[in-house]
C-alpha cells in the first residue's frame, strides 16, 4: 500500500529549506535562543485575525464571581507560564471581553482559535489607556455551554519567543474534488481532526494543509507524512494514519458492473 506525502512545497524546495534551516542551527550561538521564522509555501496567520485581546485584573476565583463576569459580559479566565501550565507556577487572573472572544470563536472555528497566538493586553479597565502587562498567549483551552455555545472560560499560556507550545494544529483536507480514488466512488475516511505537535511560539502553525489530490483507493497519510516546519516535533506516532481512502464496498463493486 502507498504512503503519499501530503506536501504544498515541492520536494526540492523543501529539503532546500530542510538544508537552510540545519546550516542556520548549526551555525547559532549554543547559548543563545534559536529563532524561527515561517517557511515559504507553509501556512502562516492570516493578519485579518491579528487581534489583540483586551483583559483586566480578577482578583478571586470561583462559581460566583464566575458567574458575576459571564453576566457583566466578561468571561473568567486564566494565564499561566508555559512552562508550568496548569500545573501551578505563576498564574494571572483575568477577564476578558465576551463578544471579542465569541467574535474570534466563530469567525475562526474553535480549532483554529486555539492554535493561534495572540497579544494579550491587561488593563485597569476595558476602557483604561494604562496597561498593566501586555505578553503573547496561546489559548489552551476553550469552554462552551453545551446549549448555547456560550464562551464560559478560556484558559492561556504565556507564549514569549523563548517558549516551546503544545499544539493540536488543525488539518484542511484539500484536493478531494481530484483524488482518484474518489473519483472511483470510494469514500473518504478522516481519522484525525488535529495533531499534535511541539512548536516554537514564533511559528505555531495555523493548520497543515493535507493534498488528497493523489490518493487512490486503499491508501492513506500518516501523520509522519505531514508537511510542516523542520523545528516541529510530533507528539504522536509517526505512523499513525490521518486519512484514508476506503475501499468501495463489494456491493457497490457489484452495481457498477
């Protein structure tokens, strides 16, 4: 059974970044923090959702003052260091605007919002014009109300240069309209939504894209065949499939004979 490579670069063009990226490592300061840039032909954050998060200090926790926030339009919430996570270290209550994060949710999908880094801004007030800490997050996680959707807490992680993220990056399928093997009538079978992988905070990827455009019946992709930054590191097995074309099924053969 093939294995095709899901790659929006073609193969000399990515291993001639695989070769830049190597010699740019190896040629750093040891002790100084290697920077990351985004490659060409990978995809980077759309700039139409470059916002900046607006918060402001809560000084307690718990279902009533929770409850209090989400009824004054604000949604409780947290920020830890990255390093820490939810394990404790330091941590920063907050509030943030309701229909800010509401907006951000449905005009990127839940997914997506939480595999984008955002600059986040703690003031007085919404409508103060001091600002008492400004730092890079990454939503870690999102809650909704079953019923209503609802943005009930968001929790963020501290996402300076220096930081190396947990990410579950989205996958966009593309190219199925040309996949042979959906030409013949067999049926796509999308085993994984997300992957996780290890990021640098400067280059957390938005999503992976996926081509279908080459797969014919019987074969997949695999998480190991994804095309993404050199720096990434996968926190799953690299042989774990993410798609699949499925056979048609025998009674299907049988009609079309």
């Amino acid at each position: 059974m093939l294995i095709r490579r899901a790659a929006a670069l073609s193969s000399t063009a990515f291993h001639n970044h695989l070769r830049r990226f190597a010699t740019a490592a190896l040629l750093q300061d040891l002790d100084a923090p290697l920077q990351f840039t985004y490659l060409e032909g990978l995809p980077r954050p759309d700039p139409k959702y470059d916002e900046t998060i607006h918060a402001i200090p809560r000084a307690i926790s718990g279902k009533n003052i929770a409850a209090k926030e989400r009824k004054a339009g604000r949604v409780p919430s947290i920020v830890f260091e990255a390093e820490d996570g939810q394990h404790g270290g330091n941590k920063r209550l907050i509030s943030v605007q309701t229909n800010q994060i509401k907006k951000l949710v449905n005009h990127m999908g839940r997914s997506f919002f939480l595999s984008r880094v955002f600059d986040l801004e703690v003031r007085p007030e919404f409508e103060s014009k001091e600002i008492v800490e400004k730092v890079r997050v990454l939503p870690r996680k999102l809650h909704l109300h079953a019923g209503t959707d609802a943005v009930l807490n968001v929790t963020f992680i501290r996402a300076p240069s220096s930081a190396w993220l947990k990410v579950d990056v989205p996958l966009v399928f593309r190219g199925d309209d040309v996949s042979p093997g959906l030409k013949k009538g067999s049926s796509l079978n999308i085993i994984k939504r997300t992957v996780k992988y290890l990021c640098p905070a400067d280059i957390v990827p938005p999503f992976i894209d996926v081509d279908l455009s080459e797969l014919d019946v019987g074969e997949k992709i695999v998480a190991g065949n994804l095309n993404v930054h050199p720096a990434l590191k996968l926190l799953r097995s690299k042989d774990e499939a993410v798609v699949k074309i499925m056979g048609a099924r025998v009674s299907d053969q049988r009609k079309s004979k």
